[in-house]
C-alpha cells in the first residue's frame, strides 16, 4: 500500500513535470536548440542569437519556428543537424512524456503499470530532428522516429494518378510521390542493398498497374541482368540490355526514336508530347551507370536523351551505386531534376546526387532515402515483395513462342533424337 502511495506521488511528479515543461516552464526543446546553437557557435558577432517566433505542437511532432539573426544563413544549421539531434536525445533524469501522452493514460485502470509501460516506451525512443527554412527557420521535433517498415500493397494504388510514382513515407506519415510528367528525368544513388533496385521495381510495376497502354520501357540491368529479370516478358518491354554492348544498341534505338519524334513535332508545329496529345511515355532506367561511365558511345546517347528527350516523353532514370562525378556526368546531372539517394559512404558522394550533404548521415536502414526536387525530404520508400510484383505484371505478360531451329538437315535431327527411347528413324534403302 505505502509502495503504491510513493508510486502514485513520483509518477504524478513526472506527469506535473512534463506538463509543465510543455507549458514553457523549465527546461525543453526549444531551451535546449538555443544552447546547442550557441555551443555550435551559431551567434553573431555582437552576440545575437536565434529567437523564437511560436511553438506549435502537432501530434506527431512539436515545431519550432525561430528568427535568424543578420549574417547567418540556414545553411549553418542545416549542416549541424547532427548537432542538433544527438543534443535533443542526451538522456536526462526527467524523461519527455507529453501532454498528449499524458491525455490518453486511463485512469480508471491500473495507472501505475500504464506509466511504467509509457516510461520505458520514452526511454527505447529516439527524437528524430527537421530543419526547413522558408523566411523563418523551422525545426520539427518528432516524438516517435521514421518507421523503418513501409510495405507496397494494393492500397497505395488508390492515391496515385496519372504517371505519378510513390517515392516513400516521411516522418509525419505524408506520402511523398515522384510525377514523371513533371520532373521528367531522376538520379538515383547510394550503397549496395539499401533499397535502390528494389525502388526501381516498385517504379515500373507502378507503371505497368497504372498506364499499361502508354508505358514502355528500356531496361538497362549492368549487375547481370537479374534485378530485372521478372520484366523479360513485360509486352511494355522494348529491350533488356545485360552488358555494355547490349547497352549501346538499345541506347541507340531510344535515340533514333526520340529524333523521329522530335522531327514529327517540329513538321507539325509542336512544342513537345504534351501539346501534341501524345499519350505514350518511354522510360529508360538504368541500373548501375558505373559500367559504362567510360563508354563514350553510351554516355552521349545519355547526354542527349537528359537534354532532349523530355520534350519527345522519355523519361530517364539514372542509377548508380558509385555516385562520383566520372559516373554521374554534369550534363546529366543538369537537367535531372529528381534526386533519390539511398545511405552513401561520403559527404562527397551525397553532394554528387544531391547537390549537397545529407545522405551520409543516413541510418543503416534499408528503404531509407532522401527525396529532392527543390528541397530534400528524409523517407522511407517502400518495400515491394516479388510475388507482389508477380501478381501486378501478370496480365501483362506475353507468352513467347520459342524459336524454332532454322537450318536443320538430316544429320542434326538425328542427332537430336538419339536419346529418346521410342523415336522412330525411318533410313531410305
């Protein structure tokens, strides 16, 4: 009975506590951001300091929105983010246990082994840290971390449209999604098995599900042909190209189709597919560009479809497991608007898909990215299972006849048949 009495009085002291530290008595959040920034040296130098706009909890998360002074820039931050977020998870004797924690206990039931379920629950989680900048600097900090499962199943279909894609969820669950037909070309990086292949596959069984009649593709697979394997039989499929030579000939195809398009625009007055009515995009994704970065040949063809090939509907997709500036080439690097770029080893690597860093700081999670187009948003892309995929490109699926073996005589066909125990061989006497 006295156990429980002191057990009620510490944890309703936790609970006033929390409480009050979210009302802005004590110490919190933002208190903590200020001395981080501070310790970082981001002060000016007649001593001014970030100053607090508003605070603002969101449920999943508590925003901040800070004034900076003259002579910083938000870039500052940003780059401190790592800064920013060990600071906010240094273990303290008060755990954060929100008002909205607070609010769902039911005090009817066992409140005691509630608090102590809620107490552990903080200590397992780890606050997760946003920096954006739009006049104001804003940092969200997240209560519960980005989830590290995200599976694509049928539900996803229903909030796509057009040649929209899903690229991932983001920390306060938003379903981030990449429109084709409107940043036509993207990179994708980072290192071995952390997602990348398995994104491009969620891509063109997408694709396949949602525009079957105006989808084709060019499949470049440099790892040996099996990411992509499962698409050999695709009707959308123009071509699978397996090694460098192969490569070359189905770049050289894309090229020669997207000068006869070009040409029928232009004879008919056109600015591109669109004003044209043209219903059809081709997308040519490529896994692992490293194998031919020195391929001369292959990489004009590139060169040539990220600058023109948007206007004549291709579309490219630019992957790499070893983003330095020999494989992602400048030119192409220009005009791909979309980024997508799994963990990498480097900030040097990060900055050649992202145009900055970032990607180095990324968890060992697989599935987890960040997405650009004009700012970079952490998520994690979805999973897709291959029995998924199966079932999706089913109907799609074209069953090919084998090739029959021209140029037979007497002698092969014989040949062929001597092994089968009841062949009949009728000789001419």
């Amino acid at each position: 009975m006295i156990f429980e009495i002191a057990s009620s009085l510490i944890m309703g002291g936790v609970v006033a506590g929390s409480y009050y530290c979210e009302k802005g008595v004590g110490g919190n959040d933002h208190q903590k951001i200020i001395k981080i920034a501070r310790n970082c040296g981001l002060i000016t130098k007649d001593g001014k300091q970030l100053r607090i706009h508003r605070r603002t909890n969101k449920g999943s998360y508590n925003e901040y929105v800070y004034q900076i002074p003259l002579g910083l820039s938000s870039n500052q931050f940003t780059n401190k983010l790592d800064h920013f977020q060990d600071g906010l998870n240094i273990k303290r004797n008060l755990l954060d246990i929100s008002l909205t924690d607070i609010k769902k206990l039911d005090w009817k039931k066992d409140i005691i082994k509630q608090l102590r379920v809620l107490l552990e629950k903080k200590r397992r989680l780890r606050k997760e840290v946003d920096i954006q900048f739009d006049g104001m600097l804003i940092f969200r900090v997240y209560n519960e971390p980005l989830t590290t499962n995200f599976l694509y199943d049928e539900s996803l279909f229903s909030r796509l449209k057009g040649w929209e894609v899903p690229v991932g969820i983001t920390k306060d669950g938003e379903l981030i999604k990449h429109d084709f037909d409107k940043v036509a070309h993207l990179i994708e990086g980072g290192a071995t098995d952390f997602g990348k292949s398995n994104w491009l596959k969620s891509t063109i069984a997408t694709l396949v599900k949602y525009k079957p009649d105006d989808v084709k593709f060019t499949l470049i697979d440099l790892k040996g042909g099996l990411s992509f394997n499962r698409f050999k039989a695709l009707r959308q499929l123009e071509s699978l190209a397996t090694n460098p030579a192969e490569a070359l000939e189905a770049l050289q195809n894309v090229q020669e189709e997207m000068n006869a398009i070009m040409k029928n625009l232009a004879d008919n007055g056109f600015e591109d597919v669109k004003e044209a009515g043209f219903k059809e995009r081709h997308f040519i994704i490529i896994d692992e560009a490293a194998d031919i970065a020195d391929d001369n040949a292959c990489q004009e063809i590139i060169t040539d479809i990220a600058r023109r090939g948007r206007a004549a509907g291709l579309r490219l997709l630019y992957t790499t497991q070893y983003p330095t500036s020999e494989v992602v080439k400048s030119q192409v690097k220009r005009n791909c608007v979309g980024r997508l770029c799994f963990v990498v080893d480097s900030a040097t690597a990060s900055r050649v898909v992202l145009d900055q860093e970032g990607a180095e700081s990324l968890p060992l999670v697989q599935g987890r990215a960040i997405y650009k187009t004009v700012r970079c948003v952490e998520v994690q892309t979805p999973y897709i299972k291959n029995d998924f995929i199966d079932r999706t490109i089913e109907p799609h699926i074209n069953i090919r006849p084998r090739k029959e073996i021209v140029g037979t005589d007497a002698k092969n066909c014989a040949a062929s048949t001597k092994n089968r125990k009841y062949s009949l061989i009728i000789e001419e006497t």
